[in-house]
C-alpha cells in the first residue's frame, strides 16, 4: 500500500512495468513498456468514464495517453520504471541504523528517519526489501510503503497484442 487506499502488485524493469493497481476500491491491471501504458479493467471505466464510452472500452486493454486517467494515476504508472528506483534507492539523509532484525524471513538492517524506515539486507547484495512511511497510515493503521521481493528474477512484461485506444 503506497497511500491509504492505493494498493500496488507490480513487476518493474528498466524498460517496462506491470500488474495490478487498487485505488477507490477498483482494481484494474496495467502495462507499460517504454513510456506507453496500457490499462485494463471493466469496473475501472463504468467508475471514470460515460456509460457508452465504458461499454466501448469493456474489459479491454486500452491504450491511454490522457495521464489523468485511472483517478489521476496513469500519469504515474507510465513513470514506475524510473519513478519507483528513484524513489526507494535515493540517498536518504538523516538515516539511523537501528540494528539487525528479521522481517519476512530476511536477516535485515533497520534505516530509519522520522519520515522513512528502511529494511535493507545484510546479504549480498544489500538492497532495500521494504520501505515504510510512518506518518503515511492505511486503513489498518500500518504504515504505507512498498515490499520488494524477487529482486533481480528475471520478469517479462510485454505489450498487449490487441488494445483499443482510449
């Protein structure tokens, strides 16, 4: 959960991302692949979009350009290759190491700040596993943030075959 209410299950490489997106209580998937993105979700246009335009657009994928889509996200989705390293592996200033522990089955190490927590491995190689925003609260009162896992698997995301424009 990245924001209360805006849920992420995502593959990203360099070049491309995909998965599943949940904002307003809708999911719908997605795709991205060098700056083009690729949504799909029925339940997803009936909530956006005129009734005649979510009947054109269906359970199709559709190629959007209008980056306010999707609630406002699809500017944002087409940005996730470059927006999701930038954002989890910058230097962060301020950051205490609070010690070894274990999250997920992982020997980690715990950065934190009074805005950000991160949990870095302490295997090679260390890279963050999970980052939290403890003032950033979801509906559970757990902190947002994002879990990285199958750091470095190989992932393939490929464009749709078949799309309509949207």
């Amino acid at each position: 959960m990245l924001d209360a209410g805006f849920v992420v299950d995502i593959v990203v490489r360099p070049d491309a991302a995909a998965g599943s997106v949940t904002s307003h209580g809708i999911t719908w998937r997605f795709v991205e692949v060098h700056g083009r993105l690729w949504l799909r979700g029925a339940a997803l246009w009936r909530a956006t979009r005129t009734a005649s335009a979510a009947r054109r657009l269906g359970d199709n994928w559709v190629l959007v350009s209008d980056p306010n889509a999707a609630f406002g996200w699809a500017g944002r989705l087409a940005h996730l290759p470059t927006g999701i390293p930038d954002l989890v592996f910058v230097a962060k200033p301020g950051l205490v190491n609070r010690g070894v522990r274990t999250v997920d089955g992982h020997r980690v190490d715990e950065l934190s700040s009074r805005e950000d927590v991160y949990d870095i491995l302490t295997s090679n190689p260390p890279y963050p596993i999970r980052w939290l925003e403890p003032d950033e609260r979801g509906p559970n009162g757990q902190p947002c943030g994002i879990t990285v896992d199958r750091f470095g698997a190989a992932a393939d995301v490929t464009a749709p075959a078949r799309w309509v424009t949207g």
